[in-house]
C-alpha cells in the first residue's frame, strides 16, 4: 500500500501544456499545479471534476503542488477515483510485489528496478531461488471509453511499442516475459488493446502474446478518511481481454 501525503481538494479548471493544471481549491485559492502525466489523459482531463493534489515546500520547486488524482462520474451515478500521477504506478506494483500480492509474480527473491535490456529498459527484473528471471514492464490503465471497458494506451505509443519487442525477444529467447497492466481507475473491470487509437500496438501485442510474453491486468483499491483519499494499492484481479 502507497500512502499519500496529505492531500487537498479542488476543482480542474484546465490541463495545458501538458505539464500544467489550474486548479481551484475548495478555499477558493487559484493554484497552478504539476501534472505528472505526459500522455493525452483521454477522458481523465475532464474540467468541472473533483481533484486532489499534493502540495510541496520544497524551495527548489517552481511549483508547489502536484495533481494525483480525479474523481469521474459513473453512468450508475457512482463516482470513481482514478490516479493520474504516473510516477506513483511503479511505487504501487512494487509494493504488491514486496508483499506477494501478484500471484503469478509471487515466487522469487529479488527484485531490481530499471533494468537496462538491449536498448530498452524494463521496470523490474525478479529472480527466483533458482536463478530463473523474470522480465516485468508496467503500464497505468485509466482510460476508461463509453463502452465500459478500459483500453492502454490513450494515444500512440512508440515507446510502448519499443517494450513490447524487448518483451519478445526475452520470450523467444527462453526467459520470462510479462506485460503488467496497473489499472489505476477503481470503474474499470478489464483491459484490452486499444486498437482504436494505436493500430500498430494492438497488432504488436497480439502478436508478442503468440510469441510467449504474458499479460496480466490488476486494479488499485484506494483507502478513503471521509471523502479524502488517504492511500492506494494493487488489490484486484482484471480480466485482459485479447480482442474486443
């Protein structure tokens, strides 16, 4: 479980430059805040919605606050959380990972980060008691499209792609290889290609999956004081749907 620090409530006003999000708290205070996700945020950048940010005192920051998360409406009236802050998806993997929660990934006894592989590098390298390896590249979920389901990745991805061959030539080579899906939106309950959007990554995903990489797909849960977000982890199963 990643614990966050205290966070404050507001409203997205914009997201601009990618970089940046005006922010109006629930004080009434203006505040320019970081966003720490450079991909498109397709259906997460949504104006009007609850946001949290963590907020910083570090004289070395232009920036004092940072976006973590928004709150999205649900078709049945709910309300769903999901994390933007990309930074963190690792930090939770890795924490379930300490804790044996990822049971197909639950049996070795080392783990390294950013492993450099060929001319990529992969999140983690896990070793079992025997020597044996194994490869793990990791990418946060949040789009979550009108159909229901929740598609990676939310615009072109050449390095996505890049990761994907690494994976299989791992694969064809005899090593472990596998695609973990942190799916950082609480409303989504499978994954699939989003062949939509990336046609040459959910080709290269079908085809990387025939060549042995395996893919696994879990969610975030996050832990509430009140209606305030106090932490997050990877506690949920997903399904990976091959096609859709």
């Amino acid at each position: 479980m990643q614990h966050y620090p205290p966070l404050v409530a507001g409203t997205l006003q914009r997201r601009y430059k990618r970089f940046l999000a005006d922010v109006r708290l629930d004080d009434g205070r203006e505040v320019v805040a970081h966003c720490p996700n450079t991909g498109s945020m397709k259906a997460v950048n949504v104006p009007g919605a609850r946001v949290w940010l963590s907020p910083s005192d570090n004289p070395a920051r232009k920036l004092g606050w940072t976006w973590e998360l928004i709150e999205l409406p649900q078709p049945d009236g709910s309300a769903a959380l999901v994390s933007v802050h990309t930074g963190r998806t690792n930090r939770i993997v890795e924490a379930a990972l300490a804790k044996q929660q990822i049971a197909p990934l639950a049996s070795f006894v080392t783990l390294r980060r950013e492993v450099k592989v060929d001319d990529a590098r992969l999140d983690f390298m896990l070793t079992d008691a025997n020597g044996e390896r194994t490869w793990v590249e990791v990418k946060q979920v949040t789009l979550k499209e009108n159909d229901g389901h929740g598609y990676f990745p939310d615009a072109v991805s050449t390095r996505g792609l890049k990761h994907l061959h690494t994976l299989a030539r791992l694969a064809e080579s005899g090593e472990r290889a596998v695609l973990l899906f942190c799916v950082a939106h609480e409303a989504i309950e499978d994954v699939t290609a989003a062949a939509h959007i990336d046609s040459a990554y959910a080709a290269a995903l079908e085809t990387v999956v025939n060549k042995g990489v395996e893919v696994l797909a879990y969610g975030v849960e996050f832990e509430r004081d009140g209606e305030t977000p106090v932490a997050v982890r990877l506690a949920r199963a997903l399904v990976f749907q091959g096609s859709i």
